[in-house]
C-alpha cells in the first residue's frame, strides 16, 4: 500500500485533533454541570469560580467585568460561593471598604476536581512526562492561540 501524501496526512491529523478538542470540550461541559449539580450549585456560580481560581482573589467589581454580570448580580453569586464554603469575603487591605472574594481552594479539589477525569490525569506529573519540552511548548502555544482574541 503507498504511504499516505503529505497533504493527505496532514488533514486526517487535523480532522483528528478537531475531533478531540470537540470530545473534551463535551466532557469538560457536562463534568461542569454534573460537578455544579452534585455541589448544589448553578452553572453561572461555578463559572464565578473558575475565574477567581484562574485569575486569583478579586474585588465584586472585577468579578462583574470577568463575568459579564451586574454588581448585583455579582453579591448572589458571591453570596452562595461563601455559603457553600467555595469562597470567602476579605476586607481589602488597601481600601477598608471595598471586599476580596478569596476562592477555597481546597472545597474544590475536595469536592468538585473529582467530577473531572481527564483533569485528574492531566494533574499528575507522569501524564506530561511522556512529552519533550519542545512539544510541551507547541501544546501550549496551540491552546494559548486557541484562546486568543479574533481580529
């Protein structure tokens, strides 16, 4: 059988990572719901969540802009994250009247990790050690041009 052209290769290797990306976008969504659901917890709330885990402790006000919410909107989600032991309020120490909403890191790895697998394997050490350093920095080149901005 003649080996496969350049081109030909080249789009199965695509079709396949689109394929892919697809399959753990899906996992990754349901995991979110299944994970929100089991917590008690709705989707925006988890969201809120991963966002002060990503970017750090933040003020309502940051909250809002990351999320695309109102303030008000905001002190709910705030509000619940801290009843379900997710988050905390801290006074700024910088300005006395403004609050940090500071993630639990460890509720989550507790209580809401587990409803992610293929983040379970990803976060131990030997699932990257099969991979050079060079192709840890195209994997991450790929997922950070996958993120950026259009136009």
């Amino acid at each position: 059988m003649p080996p496969k052209s350049k081109l030909r290769r080249r789009e199965e290797a695509v079709r396949d990572l689109k394929l892919n990306l697809r399959r753990f976008v899906v996992e990754l969504i349901v995991s979110s719901y299944e994970a929100a659901e089991d917590v008690d917890m709705n989707p925006t709330d988890l969201g809120s969540l991963c966002l002060l885990l990503l970017y750090g402790p933040a003020p309502a006000g940051r909250l809002a802009e990351l999320t695309g919410l109102t303030t008000g909107a905001v002190t709910g989600v705030i509000d619940r994250l801290e009843k379900g032991g997710f988050a905390r309020r801290e006074l700024d120490p910088a300005d006395r009247r403004k609050v940090i909403v500071v993630p639990n890191p460890e509720r989550v790895d507790r209580d809401l990790f587990p409803h992610f697998p293929s983040l379970q394997r990803a976060a131990a050490q030997q699932f990257y050690d099969n991979f050079s350093v060079a192709e840890l920095e195209r994997i991450t080149e790929f997922l950070s041009r996958l993120r950026a901005p259009a136009g």
